[in-house]
C-alpha cells in the first residue's frame, strides 16, 4: 500500500519539476530591438489619415425588417392523417410504437399482437429467424397495420 502511494508522489513531483523546467523555455526572452532597425522606423513618416464624415446621420437610416415568408404545400386531409398517424396502437394500454422495421427490436406486445391475429403461427427467437422467416414477418405486419383495432387514431 505504502509502496504504492511513494510511486504516485515520486511521479507528481517528477511531472512538477517537468513543468517549471518547460514553463522556463516557454517564455520568450526580451529581445533588444537593433539599432539600425530603431532608427529605420523613426525615420519613416506616419501616413496621415484624414476623418470621414458620413453623409447620413445614423438616427435616419432604418434598417428594413427581412420578412420570413415560409411555403405552403396543400395537402390532402386523408394525406394529413396518414402522415400524422403512423405506427401501431396497443389496444390495452394505449401506447403508439412507431419503430417495428426490426422483427429482433420490435416490442413484445406486437409480437404477440401478430400471434393472436393468427397472421404468425409463433413468436419467434432471434436464433430462429432467417430470410423466409423474416419476409412472412414483414407481410403479418403489412396485414397488422390494416387491421383498424391497431390503428392509432
């Protein structure tokens, strides 16, 4: 224990005196300016600038408002709906599940939903499922969302 806290307070104090080492480095030394290059810049003249005075005054220019015009798309009422109303509905508790692509991700209820409709003949594992499996998944699912008891309304 005691060998083990001497190792970390022997590298802390070894990362200390690295860094104050390292800040010495870092900081730039004060260079003396040469003396050809001082007289050089005190030779040259400033340009001269002259003041610009506006032609407006500030109080009379008014910035005018950018109008924020957004497109209307008409659409249909039963486009409208279906847009809105996508998913499966649990006839018991209410709830809308909207993600069900996946027959692995897809939630126990529907699952059983598919079952008591008789459109699967099981509920099956993951271990169970392959490409004919999963395209008679997709089609009871296809036939579940017709089905008005699971419509979300």
């Amino acid at each position: 224990m005691f060998e083990g806290l001497f190792t970390l307070i022997i590298i802390f104090v070894a990362y200390v005196v690295y860094q104050a080492v390292n800040e010495d480095k870092k900081t730039p030394k004060a260079e003396v300016p040469k003396a050809k290059e001082t007289i050089q810049n005190a030779i040259v003249p400033q340009p001269v600038t002259e003041s610009v005075k506006p032609t407006k005054k500030p109080s009379t220019i008014k910035p005018t408002p950018l109008k924020k015009s957004i497109p209307k798309v008409a659409v249909s009422k039963e486009a409208d709906k279906s847009i809105a109303k996508k998913g499966l509905l649990n006839p018991i508790t209410g709830e809308v599940a909207t993600t069900y692509n996946n027959y692995r991700f897809t939630k126990r209820w529907i699952k059983e939903a598919l079952v008591t409709e008789g459109l699967l003949e099981k509920v099956y594992k993951n271990n169970e499922l392959n490409a004919d499996t999963e395209a008679d998944i997709k089609a009871a699912l296809a036939k579940l969302e017709v089905i008005d008891k699971y419509k979300p309304s």
